[in-house]
C-alpha cells in the first residue's frame, strides 16, 4: 500500500487537478503528431519523418506489432481517463518512421503544457515497443503491452520499482476509438462515447455497481465549454485570445473561480472560494515557472495574513514564509525551512527550523514519519513543548 501511494503522489504531480484546475480536449485517433523543428539547414533526406511506419510484425499467437497502431492506442490508453480531454501525446519519429520516445502534453495552457514528462521506449531488435517508461521526481514507472490481431494495445502492466501496480485491458470500436478501459486491480471499468469529431462526450465509471458519468459540451471550435456528472459535479470554462484557459467557475458542493494570468515563462493560477464557503482563505495564488508540473510557490492569502510555500525541484516545500496582510500588501513576519526529510529527501520533513525577520533561528522541530513532533529552542537541543511557543505566526504555519 505505501509503494502503490508513492507510485500515485509522482503520478499524480502531472495528471491530476490537485493543484491545477482546468480540462480541455484533444483529437483521440488521428495519427499526426508534432515533431522537433529542424534547423533549416539540415539535409531533407536527414529530418524526421511524420508518417509512422505502418508495417505489421507477427509476435504469435495471433498478436502482431504494428508501429501506426502502437501511436495510436498509446494516445488513448495511457492517462486517467478524466484526463484524456486535456493530455495528449506528441512523438519523435525518425526517418524509418520508428517512435523513439514520447511525450506528455497538456492542452490550451499554450507553452506551459509542451512535453511535460518524456517517455522512453524500449525497442527491441525487429523495431517491436515491449515496453515504455517515465521518470517523475524519483519514481520510475514502467509500462509493458500486448497486442491484439491489429496491432492496438489490448492489455498493458504498469509497475514501479519492479513491482507491480496495475494492470488494464482495452477494447475498441471499428474506428480504433477506445471504448472500454478496465482497471482489474481496482475492478473499475471506465466507458467512453464520442461525438462525430472524436472528442469525448461521455465517460462513464463504474465501481462496485456504482456508476459516475461525466458530460461534456464544446463549442463550434472545438473548446471545452462545459463538463457536469451525475453526481451534481460541474465546471464551465472561457478562453483567451490565444486558445489558453482564462476563466473556469465550479466545482461539487461549491463554485471555486479560478483566473489564469500568463507571462513569457510564468502562469499564475488565483482561486476563489464562494462567499459561503467553509473556507476562511480569501484567495489561493498558484505560480508556475515554465511547465505546469513546476509549481513555484503558492500564497494563501486570509484576513489579516498570508502564507507562502515554496517548493524544490521535487515539488516539496522547502520554506514557508508568514506576512501580516493589508489588502493584498504584504509585510513578511518570519519563516521556517526544511532542513532534512526522510528518504534521501523526497519523503516527510525530518527537521524544520523557524526564523524571525533578522534570520535569527528561534525554534527546531523534528518529526517522526508518522508525523510526532519534538520541540527545541533554536539552538536545537533545549527541548521544550509547543505551549512555550509565544509567537502566534510560528504557530500558525505549524497549524496550516
């Protein structure tokens, strides 16, 4: 169970909506993918080719390879089938028309969302992909496939660390569409129905007789408009000039406004909790540097003070920084910093440290990874307990 967590915590760092909330639609079947622009001076007979080879190779047992029909099911079956209206993948073919590796994208965030997470495949010596994998923070996943008699990926294990977590099976339609993902681990079966331009309308999920479907509308361009499930889930989206996201407005039981605000290399994402939301945050600032997989830092703004949280390479949060607030004017107050964390790193914190605005070190706090503290001035060896802590922003940070 806590290798299946970890596997999910990376997986979910790129496909979920945790911490960025917007959905949009890709072409599921066609075949044509964007490559590496070449230099213009490179030799015509030395670019990529963007036709994949279509050549059938025999495995046995009725099953065969084939490259075009390998692209193909890949594109469908990979991502969480919630996200398939908002990830795509893009490939580099090279001039045999073989896939030497593969990218994850997502849709209308413009440049935020090119190539987020590489996939490599592993080819063996007829051109035939037995298997593809990713790297995300420290997790390795691993992707194996069968084929059906057409060359499409009817059933396919997904393993991290050399274990395995998952396994699927997929059916088709005539059109190559995937209409049926089944989860046999989890005994969740996912369905799909597509409108006449391949995009998805429908998805249904069903887990122990219970069945969730979503909906989804699009304009005559081919944007997301609308998505609402039967389980009185919905959101509604608008765009920019540019085709990027702009506006999204709701949710389950509540109706968050997220706005979108992007510059040559940062998006950021502001989130609004309804006026009668349990929430007592008044607004929630997401930044992003480059990629929508690298959040910064984020800012929980309230009354009368804010928190900040910024984070490493591994999407931790190294420092937190407390501000007292006056209408969006911030004055910072103190912070803490990580010191140490558990598995070389990218598990729990390990020690924390909290300064005042002089970079004087007035508290240490170590932690247990069953998340016990221990309390210490700031030398880090007088123990004392958390009613000795005075200082309400110290108290505030450990609380958020």
């Amino acid at each position: 169970m806590l290798l299946k967590n970890k596997l999910w915590m990376s997986y979910l760092i790129v496909i979920s909506l945790s911490f960025f909330i917007y959905s949009c639609t890709t072409e599921e079947i066609t075949p044509s993918d964007s490559q590496e622009e070449v230099d213009d001076s490179t030799d015509e007979t030395e670019k990529p080719s963007n036709e994949v080879v279509d050549k059938e190779i025999s495995l046995g047992n009725g099953q065969v390879f084939n490259m075009k029909y390998f692209m193909i099911s890949i594109n469908q079956i990979l991502f969480n089938p919630s996200e398939r209206k908002r990830m795509f993948m893009t490939h580099d073919i090279d001039k045999e028309g073989i896939i030497n590796q593969s990218f994850w994208n997502f849709s209308y965030v413009g440049s935020f969302g090119n190539r987020v997470v590489t996939m490599q495949h592993s080819l063996d010596s007829k051109d035939v992909i037995n298997s593809s994998t990713i790297e995300i923070y420290d997790t390795q996943i691993t992707y194996e496939y069968i084929y059906d008699e057409k060359g499409l990926i009817s059933s396919m294990n997904e393993s991290a660390f050399g274990i395995l977590v998952n396994r699927y099976n997929y059916e088709y339609n005539e059109k190559n569409q995937l209409m049926k993902k089944q989860n046999i681990n989890n005994n969740v079966t996912y369905s799909f129905v597509y409108n006449t331009d391949g995009k998805i309308i429908s998805l249904t999920e069903e887990f122990e007789s219970i069945f969730t479907t979503y909906n989804y509308s699009y304009d005559a361009q081919g944007y997301l408009l609308s998505e609402k499930s039967n389980w009185n889930y919905k959101r509604d989206y608008k765009y920019d000039n540019q085709g990027r996201i702009s506006e999204s407005l709701g949710g389950t039981s509540a109706e968050y406004l997220s706005k979108y605000e992007y510059t040559d290399n940062q998006l950021t994402l502001k989130i609004y909790p309804p006026e009668n939301s349990t929430n007592i945050y008044i607004r929630k600032d997401e930044v992003y540097m480059d990629k929508i997989t690298n959040l910064k830092y984020f800012v929980y703004y309230y009354e009368e003070f804010a928190i900040k949280g910024l984070l490493n390479t591994k999407n931790k949060i190294d420092e937190r920084q407390y501000f007292t607030n006056n209408n969006f004017d911030l004055k910072l107050v103190g912070n803490s910093k990580v010191d140490s964390r558990y598995r070389d790193g990218y598990g729990h914190k390990k020690q924390e440290s909290f300064y005042n605005t002089k970079g004087d070190k007035i508290y240490v706090i170590t932690y247990t990874e069953e998340g016990e503290f221990t309390y210490y001035k700031g030398d880090g060896t007088t123990k004392i307990s958390k009613s000795d802590i005075t200082e309400q922003w110290v108290l505030e940070l450990l609380n958020h």
